[in-house]
C-alpha cells in the first residue's frame, strides 16, 4: 500500500529535526504516523530494533490495544510526518481493507524483532 500517495495531501503534517523524540515508550499515544519525509529509528528498551523511512508508519500500537507507547521513536534526520488520530484511524480501517492488512503486517513484524531481541 502507498501511504505517500494515500496522505499527500495531508494537512495534518509534524515536522521533526534530526535528533527530536517523536514517542516516548510508557507515555500515554492517542495518534500514530505516517513519514513522509526522514527516517526514524524505533527503540525499545533504549535499544534501535527498526527504523521507518518514507511510507511507513509508526505508533499504531497505541490505537490498537491501548493508550500507552510501546517504543520510542526519534528522528535520525529531519523528517515530516502525516498525523492519523483515532478518527481517522477507525476510518482507514473500516473503509480501506489494504490498510488493515499493512498495518497487521507492520505490526506483526515488529513484534517478531522484539521478541528476538528479548531472547538474546
């Protein structure tokens, strides 16, 4: 699914330098992200176990099964992102059956490398 095409015109975009903390892991997350721009480095426990570029999404955890950021996200490089609240959220998944499965992709494949890493 191209996400940079599905929120191009997006409005509601955050810009973020190089460096910058998106999420916090263990704070409280009512949206997630789509980058448009940058890359973002995910880390859980303080250790990097992906990163996101253009397309991809992060947070989605927190619109899933709670309220609480399971990772940290920073910004590697200056990056734009395209905010998805709750709403839209609902909408994406009610009305556009590609999104839901990206979503259960990217989520699950996370959740692999964290459990990979919790092993070793």
């Amino acid at each position: 699914m191209d996400l940079l095409e599905v929120f191009k015109d997006s409005e509601d975009l955050v810009e973020f330098p190089a460096g910058g903390v998106i999420m916090t892991e263990g704070m409280e997350g009512s949206h997630m992200y789509v980058v448009m721009k940058g890359e973002v480095a995910i880390s859980l426990k303080d250790k990097v176990i992906s990163t996101a570029s253009p397309g991809e999404i992060v947070g989605e955890m927190a619109l899933i099964n709670s309220e609480i950021r399971s990772a940290t996200v920073t910004a590697t490089t200056d990056c734009i992102l395209a905010v998805i609240d709750e709403g839209s959220f609902q909408s994406l998944l009610k009305h556009v059956p590609e999104f839901t499965l990206h979503v259960m992709n990217v989520l699950a494949g996370r959740l692999k490398t964290a459990y990979e890493i919790i092993e070793n």
